[in-house]
C-alpha cells in the first residue's frame, strides 16, 4: 500500500501543514480546501489518487474530500491548458452577452467547451456565478484574475496578450 510520503514531496507536506496549524487538531478536515488549492497550484489538477492521499492526511473520508473538491468548479478533476478560462454563463452574465463571449472564445480558440487547444495552451470552460454580475460578461484566468466587461475586441486582445505570456503558478 502507498504511503502518503509517495504522494507529496516534503515542500507539499510542510505547506499543508502551514494550513492544519490554523485549526484545532481535532478539526483537520477544516484545511481541505486550501490543501486541495495547493494540490492543484503544484500539479495543475487533482488526481483520484492525491484526493486518496489527502483524506489520509487530514483523517477524513475519501469521499469527504471528494465531495468538497467536486463541489468547487475552481478545482480541475483533469490536466488543463497552461491558461484555464472560465466565463460565467450564469443568467445575469448571460443577459449581458456571456453566452456570446463563451461562444466568441471557442470560435477564436478553435475548441469546444471543455476543451483544451491542441497546443495545450488554454482550457476553456463555462463557469457559475462570479460575483461581479454588474461587470458582465466576466471570466477568470487560471482560477485568480477576474477580467471585466469583456466585450469580443477586449476578449481578442486577452487571447492575443496570454498567447505570448507565461503562466505565473
């Protein structure tokens, strides 16, 4: 049987650690969520088998974990582009032209939704409510910079820019 050390470098292990200290020992399944944000930040995505390792870490079920990791679209269940976007298509958004920014996206790319351009450079994927209805169409770059008003010229030129540019873990 594998041992959690086989899943995570000791680097992976003090920073979940960093997180545990924040809670009562008796609470650990209260990290998860940064513990899968780590996950995620060092591998890209988060495989069954580091969700596995995980639960054993913070003492929790698998399927504990499973389920806070499938609940959040900010976690990926597979490996994605260098560039991950996310455009919300929630009601509000696409009242505001998100559906035609999404639509605009995979013309531009080339792909579909849930795809991935062939060049492994950017996954582009619908999302759910942002938090920034007012600033619609919306999108997150890799889970962390929200771009607003995202008219198809502005969607242009951040493809355009991100072409050239080097993901920032």
């Amino acid at each position: 049987m594998n041992t959690t050390l086989d899943h995570f470098s000791q680097h992976t292990l003090t920073r979940f650690q960093h997180e545990l200290d924040k809670y009562p020992s008796d609470q650990k399944q209260s990290a998860v969520i940064a513990c899968l944000s780590i996950l995620q930040q060092e591998h890209g995505y988060v495989s069954p088998e580091h969700e596995k390792a995980l639960a054993q870490v913070l003492e929790m079920p698998v399927m504990a974990v499973h389920e806070v990791f499938t609940f959040y679209n900010m976690f990926n269940q597979q490996p994605v582009g260098q560039f991950k976007i996310n455009v919300c298509t929630n009601l509000p958004c696409q009242l505001r032209g998100g559906q035609k920014a999404l639509e605009h996206l995979c013309q531009k790319l080339g792909v579909g939704v849930g795809e991935t351009t062939a060049d492994g450079k950017f996954t582009l994927q619908p999302g759910e409510c942002m938090g920034a209805c007012a600033d619609a169409p919306v999108l997150l770059v890799n889970d962390r910079n929200m771009c607003s008003f995202m008219s198809h010229d502005k969607l242009d030129q951040l493809i355009d820019g991100l072409q050239q540019a080097e993901a920032k873990p």
